[in-house]
C-alpha cells in the first residue's frame, strides 16, 4: 500500500514539473504559468453626471 501512494506522490510530483517547466504563452518563453488576458472593456464617454 505505501508503494501505491509513494508512485502515485511520484508521478503527481513528475507531472507537475513538467506542467510548471512546458512552454507556456507568456511574453519571455520561460515556462510557467500563462499570464492573464486582458480584455478591454469599452465605456461611454459622454454620461450626463448628477
């Protein structure tokens, strides 16, 4: 049974590193977490003010 949980610890471990070390979409292709998209949200401009 601990062989079971220590593989498992083992390959969960493993696939993490290579999710953290795998290229990702940020700007300075060194792996890691994708930064965050931005979208613009568009406002009026012209609101009569109270």
């Amino acid at each position: 049974m601990l062989e079971l949980v220590a593989s498992i610890a083992l390959f969960a471990l493993l696939l993490l590193a290579f999710w953290l070390i795998a290229d990702s979409d940020d700007d300075n292709n060194g792996g890691g977490l994708p930064e965050p998209a931005f979208i613009p949200i568009p406002i009026r401009g012209n609101q009569k003010q109270p």
